[in-house]
C-alpha cells in the first residue's frame, strides 16, 4: 500500500521495511584498553599479574552480563605478530554471544600482559541482513579473531 502524508496517521494502513536494494547492516566495534594504574600510583608488575589472575578468572566464567560462559577459551602463545615471551608476558582469549533487547552480537576480547600492564583488545559485531537488527546474525569467532590479529602487534608495541 502506498502512503501518503495524510495516509501514515491511518490504523488500517500496514507498514513496513523492505530493504529492497540496501546493503545488509554490518555493525563492528574494536575497542583497546591500557590498564598500568590510577593516576599517579603507576601499578607494580605483582599488580598487574594480579589484576590479570582476576580478569581471566572472570571472563572464564561470564565475560557479560548479557551473556553465558564463553564458547572460546583459552591461553594466547601468539595474537597477530605478537608472540608470548617476546612481546608479552601472558595472555588469555575468550569469545562468546551475548544478547541486549533481542539482539544478538558476538564478541572476543584477548587480554595481554606486559610487565605491569595489561592490554584488553575487545571486538564484536554482527551482521543483519534485513531492517531488523534482532535478526541479525553475531560476528563468528573467526571474523573476531582477524579483527584482534589485525591490531595487536601496534597494540603491543605501544607498551614501553
């Protein structure tokens, strides 16, 4: 039915969105966090290895609040050109789906340790074909993985 001005206040008047032509939605977030302390009390290495026993053990169990336990885990001997030993200490990944408002996204997040830093990179998406972002499909765990390959050899060479 074709609508008019005068048409859209009509209740017997069905609307509706067809993407006809659009390209799908495809929504994708990277986000990095550098974690070395409160301003001006710099955070010790024993620091650092303590908030990274704590992160793990969290994101091991529910990375979100949104979400369940993640479906990937595991420890990180090489994120992209970064190797473990070489360019950081130790590092961790989890990936998982989680849901807000009926829509769905995946998300991975590799956590790294680099002497009294720890580096959090977090990346999530999802792609939805239609006008509805509930029908949207997550991000898989491979297109994760890419995202934080991508970026964490710069990343880790921004620790000094």
């Amino acid at each position: 039915m074709a609508k008019s001005v005068k048409d859209k206040y009509d209740v017997a008047c069905k609307w509706a969105n067809d993407p006809g032509d659009a390209p799908p939605f495809r929504f994708r977030d990277l986000k990095v966090t550098y974690d070395a302390g409160f301003k001006g009390m710099t955070s010790t290495e024993q620091d650092a290895r303590r908030s990274f026993a704590s992160k793990r053990r969290n994101d091991y169990r529910q990375p979100s609040v949104f979400g369940g336990a993640p479906s990937v885990k595991g420890t990180i001997g090489q994120v992209g050109s970064a190797k473990a030993g070489e360019h950081f200490d130790e590092g961790y990944y989890v990936y998982y789906v989680y849901q807000v408002g009926g829509a769905k996204r995946g998300e991975g997040r590799a956590v790294l340790r680099k002497g009294n830093v720890v580096v959090t990179i977090n990346a999530s998406g999802a792609d939805v074909p239609g006008r509805r972002v509930r029908d949207g499909r997550p991000l898989g765990n491979d297109a994760v993985q890419a995202m934080i390959d991508a970026v964490a050899g710069q990343v880790i060479a921004a620790v000094r």
